[in-house]
C-alpha cells in the first residue's frame, strides 16, 4: 500500500510551454485562488500547496498508526521506513548520490544555524559573504567574531544586482594563511531574483575553501544537479518549493565535510551513548548527530509527496513557465511611465531577465520624484485582494544598495537616537528602506499578472495630477 502511495508518477508529455497545462492544473490543484478571487505573488515569501499533496498526506495518517522513531514498535519502525524514505527522495531528488548526508531542519536558517554554530570558526579562520544574502547567513557572523575568526563581504553591482566578480575573486584569492575558509552565498537573490553563478563554488573549492550554499531560493524553479556542483553544505526549506508542509528544511552535508562539523552539545536523539554519572557521551556519526529532539515524523511523509507532485510536472518546464510569466512582467511594467515620460516605476535588478527567478522587486515615484511609501502600496494592494510584499525582505545588503544608505547614515540613526528609545529608531530605519516584491509561482496565471499591472496603473493614475 504504502509503495503504491509514494509511486512516482509518470511525467506527461505536453511541451513545456503548454498554457493549457498549466491552466488545468491551477483548476484542478488551486481551485482555491480563483474561488477567492485572490491574486497571490509572493511565492518566494510562500510556495503554494496542492490540493492533492494535502489529500494524500491526509490519506496516510487516516490509515497508519504512527509512533516516535526512536524505537523498534510496530508504529515506529513504520515512521522511520517513512521518514527515510523522504530521506532518500531528497537526495534523489537533488542527485545526491551516496556524496551526502540529509539533515532534517525546522527550515533552512536551522540548516544555516547548524554550519554557523559547528564550523570550526577560530583565529584561524575566515568568514566569507557577499553582500547579497539573507540575514540568516549574515547571522553567521555573529559565531565567527564570537570565536577570534575575521569575516568580510564581497559586494554586488549597483547596476543589475549581480556578483562584482573581480572583487569576489580577489577575496577568494585572500585569506592565504587561514587554515579553515568558508565561503556562504545564496544560488538566488531572494529579493532580486538574480541566479549567482554556481561556477564559484568550483572556483572557491579550487582555493581552500569551503562553500555553504543557501539554495532556498533557487530550488524552488530551478534544477540542482549535486553531481554537477558539490559544495560542502547546501540549505533549504521544502515550503518555498511546494508549499507544504511548512516547518520543514534540511542541511545537505557533503560526506567528505561533515567531519568538519564540531557539535558542541548532544540531544535527545543525537548520541548512542550518554550518561550522568561520568561527563562522557557519544553522538551518532551520521545526520542524527544534528537532528535534535524527536523530529517532525507525522510531516516528513509529506516532503516525498510533495517531490513527486514536482517531477509530475518536471522542474525544466516549472523553469520555463515562471521564466516567461516573469519576462511578461516585467516588459509590461517597463512601459508604465507617467504620460509626459517622466518615471513612475523603477525596477531593480538586470533588464535580462533569463538568469533571474520568478521575483521581481520595484519602488514607485510620484510626479515630482518623491518614493511612494511601499507599505502604502501594500495596503492598496492588500484591498484589492493582491499578496504581494513590502519591506527589505531579511535582506539588508541590497536594501542598503538600493536606497543608498550609507554607513554613516546607518550609525547616525543608531548614535543620535536614544538608547531607550527602541521603537523610534525601528521607525527611523524602516523609513529610509523598503520596495515592492512580487514573486510568480507554479500557479500563476496571466490573468494574475495583468490584475497586478491594472493594480501598478491605478496607483499612476492617483499619482498622475
């Protein structure tokens, strides 16, 4: 019963730019947006479920008894046959092969958590960022300085957004005398869209170092081939790729690093042996040494059914479908200027949006040139029924980028407000930040789109006298 359940299903053979497709899937799947009426573009904040992922997962815990893993009853040794199964999808899923091991996470700054805090960060090591990452990695830091280890960014261009390739080298290239090296950057803007060339993970390797990719971004429409590139440590959630169950990511370990992975602490779960009369104990050697506590059993099921409902569909045309939606876009708000030709939208980011994801990121000007508030903007759209996004996205280096705020006008913010006064100096930097995220997914359609774009008009027009 159970292998009839997780069968993978056969891949269907209309052409990758099939609107109809598409179409029917969204009736079939996510009947609930247009029963709703609801124009849904934050998908990189939120994958969307289908209805079929719930149906089956709910299938299975109507029919099977289920018990924590960490025994061999009858109820246990079926959620550990379950949860290893997801265990082997993912790494299939990724082309893994026998390279990696699978760490369940809460989400993918859980898997970051694990690099940060079990990296063997000291003074002889280095820390190395670009500036384009979410503060999950930038909170790597914080273990690094803590532990006498150096860190530095590599900056991105003001022009597209993209990796400023000569600096990067030239980090890549310092550092000689450090003994541990690790070099963290997203495969996908998770603001600008902007795809970072995985050819520096080759690059980085080939100089000592060693590469935490945070792929959550990335996975979502794009294929990640492990045995193309290997870095040491790969970070992901399994929501941004299929919507559901949420609470779930994993750290991808690559075998030959995860010596290098120095746990400070043990667990329920994580050791084979512990003891309170004497202060010794014994952690598991392979991922239950990161896997505290009892893991999230009922849910994991739910990871392989979600990575079969996506190989249904396959990744190549999700790549496409949100490639073209995305293109569509972004020519149709590139048009949207006020009448005399003076700007009304400015997109961030590269006009080409082939190397790009399924994220857009934009501010809107008035008629003297004045940004519009982008939480005005929200609660516009918000009335219209449009979940879209607002803010800096956890992504304060192109945010800083974007808006053009300076070191000095961060620390003078931070020195002239007074040290009581927390909320006032939240208000102040919030005020000198922010843009529009719209992000397409699997279920959009056009007609999502062009209801944006009416949106973008109507918001012109209060602004055109």
């Amino acid at each position: 019963m159970l292998s009839n359940l997780f069968k993978k299903p056969a891949v269907p053979q209309t052409s990758l730019l099939h609107d109809t497709y598409f179409n029917e899937l969204r009736r079939k799947e996510y009947s609930r947006l247009c029963n709703q009426e609801h124009t849904y573009l934050d998908y990189t904040g939120g994958n969307l479920y289908a209805q079929s992922q719930i149906d089956k997962h709910q299938e299975l815990l109507r029919n099977h008894i289920l018990g924590n893993p960490h025994s061999t009853n009858p109820s246990s040794k079926l959620s550990t046959e379950l949860v290893q199964e997801a265990r082997e999808k993912v790494l299939q899923f990724f082309n893994a092969g026998d390279d990696y091991e699978c760490v369940f996470t809460q989400n993918a700054s859980g898997a970051l958590k694990i690099v940060g805090e079990c990296y063997p960060h000291c003074e002889e090591s280095h820390l190395l960022m670009i500036a384009d990452n979410h503060n999950s990695v930038h909170g790597i830091r914080e273990y690094c300085s803590k532990q006498d280890g150096t860190y530095n960014y590599a900056p991105i261009n003001f022009e597209d957004l993209t990796i400023n390739e000569e600096q990067l080298e030239e980090s890549l290239n310092a550092q000689v005398d450090k003994k541990h090296k690790l070099f963290v950057y997203p495969a996908q803007s998770n603001v600008s869209g902007v795809k970072h060339d995985l050819e520096w993970i080759h690059q980085a390797q080939k100089l000592g170092w060693d590469v935490c990719l945070d792929a959550a971004a990335y996975v979502p429409s794009s294929v990640l081939d492990l045995q193309e590139y290997q870095p040491e440590f790969v970070a992901l959630s399994f929501y941004k790729i299929f919507g559901y169950p949420t609470g779930l990511g994993c750290l991808l370990v690559k075998k030959t690093a995860f010596p290098k992975l120095n746990k400070k602490w043990f667990a329920g779960g994580t050791v084979q042996y512990a003891s309170v009369n004497n202060p010794f104990y014994l952690l598991h050697d392979n991922y239950e040494k990161f896997e505290n506590g009892t893991i999230n059993y009922l849910d994991i099921p739910a990871i392989t059914i979600g990575l079969n409902f996506i190989e249904k569909i396959g990744m190549q045309r999700v790549n496409e479908r949100i490639t073209s939606m995305t293109k569509y876009l972004y020519q149709e708000l590139k048009k949207l200027n006020y009448a005399d030709g003076s700007r009304f939208v400015h997109i961030f980011g590269p006009t080409c949006r082939e190397s790009t994801g399924g994220t857009i990121i934009m501010n809107f000007f008035d008629r003297a040139g004045k940004l519009i508030s982008v939480y005005d903007v929200e609660a516009q759209a918000n009335e219209m029924n449009i979940s879209l996004r607002s803010g800096c996205f956890c992504n304060p280096g192109i945010d800083e980028l974007n808006n053009n705020i300076s070191n000095d006008g961060i620390e003078n913010q931070f020195f002239t407000t007074d040290s009581g006064n927390l909320k006032g100096l939240v208000s102040k930097l919030k005020d000198m930040r922010g843009a529009t995220r719209v992000s397409v997914g699997l279920p959009t359609s056009q007609k999502d789109l062009d209801k944006f774009i009416d949106f973008v008009k109507s918001v012109r027009n209060e602004f055109s006298n």
